[in-house]
C-alpha cells in the first residue's frame, strides 16, 4: 500500500521525527524514511534509533510512534495519482479478485482504505497482524491467494520496493515494480521484477498491451 497506493512518506516521516525527538534522538530525512520503510514499522524504528540502541529504547520509540502516527496518518496519507481509477479497473476486470498486501497492519489498511473511499475495490486485506509474518516471507502473499481463492501464476503483485519484488518470488507470483521516491527503475529491475512502470496510472496500458486478456470491449 504504502509508495503503491498511498502517498504515505511525508506522514511516516513526521511521526517518526517527533517520537525520535521526544526520546532526544536526532531526526531522519524524508529520503532516509522512503528508502527505508517496507519492511514493517518495528524495523523502521529500529533502524532510525541505531542497531546499537537499547531493545528498550526501540521498543519505546515505536510505541510512540504508533500512537502518533495512528492519530494523524489518514488525513495526512493521500492516495497516489491514480489509485482509485486504477483500483476499480482491476476490480472490475478480475470480477472483485482485489487485495492489498501490506507490511502495514490491516486495521491500518482497512482505515486508510475507507477514509479515502477506495474499499468497495478491495476484497482482502492482509497484514502482519492478520497472516503472522511479513514480506518477503511468500506465506504472506499467498495468504493474500487463498482468501481470494487465485493461484499464484495466475496473479500479479505490484509493489515498489525489493521486499516486493522478493515476496513475489517466494510466492511465485509474477511482479510489477513501481517506481518511484523510494527505488528507482533500475533499482527494481536489478531485483527481478517482471515489469517496471514509473506511474501507477500506466498499469492498465500494461496489462491490456501484455496480451494477458485485459484488453477492453
């Protein structure tokens, strides 16, 4: 969801600088947080405090970080350009078989999806908290499957970051980068996504140019 829907950076990055302050620990630049967020909130934190730092210290901070962000993120979490044209492209030509699999909680998700109006293009939402592991652990995303009742090659996963890309792969499912702030294209080809586009609006010119059966009456 996050740098593939959501335009979450800025959001992150503020509740993470103001838990960061309150604890006397040093800010982080925007360009740090995109490059780093993906892998889930608890390594985020851990990263932006230093590996060396108390457990104690990091579990803190992400505890402050949460209820911050929490507070904040849904007004402050735009959707890309995009995103609910896209969204309801891929909903209406799968006959509903839409999900989003995120390293973010689902009850986050599910909020963020619903406060932007963009839930009536999404059957499944899995998170860390609903399948017990993460990206790029391939049970995650093949949990994300078995809800929506898909088999792997006969998906696609989107997704703008190598822990995409990888997750896809270890649940052998095809995937497309998206580049953007956080990686670049040659960033994603380099980790083997099967496509790279560079706007989230170019999604239904693939798929219909592929030749995977998307094309329109």
């Amino acid at each position: 969801m996050d740098g593939t829907l959501a335009d979450s950076f800025a959001a992150i990055a503020a509740s993470l600088n103001k838990a960061l302050g309150e604890f006397g620990l040093p800010a982080k630049e925007l360009g740090w947080v995109k490059y780093h967020v993906g892998y889930g909130a608890g390594q985020l934190v851990r990263a932006a405090v230093g590996e060396q730092a108390p457990e104690e210290l990091a579990k803190q901070v992400g505890q402050r970080f949460g209820e911050l962000y929490r507070e904040s993120f849904l007004e402050a979490t735009p959707p890309l350009p995009g995103a609910s044209e896209v969204l309801e492209y891929v909903h209406r030509k799968t006959a509903g078989k839409v999900a989003v699999a995120s390293n973010k909680y689902a009850s986050l998700s599910r909020a963020w999806l619903a406060h932007w109006g963009l839930d009536p293009w999404v059957a499944v939402v899995v998170g860390p908290d609903t399948v017990g592991t993460r990206k790029p652990d391939g049970a995650f995303l093949q949990a994300a499957l078995q809800q929506l009742q898909v088999a792997p090659e006969d998906a696609l996963y989107v997704g703008d970051m190598e822990v995409d890309v990888e997750a896809g792969k270890a649940a052998e499912v095809p995937v497309v980068g998206l580049a953007g702030p956080s990686r670049s294209p040659a960033e994603l080809w380099a980790a083997g996504a099967f496509f790279v586009i560079e706007d989230l609006r170019q999604l239904p010119e693939l798929l219909q140019r592929e030749g995977w059966g998307w094309e329109e009456a």
